[in-house]
C-alpha cells in the first residue's frame, strides 16, 4: 500500500492529507477548519478532521505512516 501522512497545522487551522512517508508528496486531501469560525478550533473539531483524512486516504487506498501535530487533538496547543 502506498504512504502517506497527515499534518495538523494550527496557525493555517487546516488538515492535510499529503502523499508520501515523510510528506513530501502531493496534497491529496484538505479539511479547513477556517471556515467554521474565528476563533481557534478546538480538539473534537482537531480529532473530527483527523478522522476525516483517515477515512479519504483509507478511501484513496494510502497507508498514514506519520500524523504531525497530533497534540492539538488533546488540548495541548
């Protein structure tokens, strides 16, 4: 199966599903959290996007070697 990884990026409030082990691929897969409000998200809405990349790159057929970030999704930011 093919790799990818997933960056949590807090001052651009997105989640990205980026081709290759180390990310340095294409991008596959966006979730802005932007849109939803001004303030920061918090991490359900961090976790929420998570989940949703997993599912696309599940769907793509990637395997996710590395999640950047990840401590966003507990309150850590």
């Amino acid at each position: 199966m093919r790799k990818a990884s997933i960056e949590l990026v807090a001052p651009a409030k997105v989640v990205t599903l980026i081709a290759g082990e180390f990310g340095y691929g294409k991008f596959l897969y966006t979730v802005d959290l932007s849109a939803a409000s001004e303030d920061l998200p918090t991490p359900s809405q961090w976790l929420d996007a998570l989940e949703e990349c997993k599912r696309k790159a599940r769907e793509l057929r990637y395997d996710v070697s590395r999640v950047k970030g990840l401590n966003l999704t507990l309150g850590k930011n």
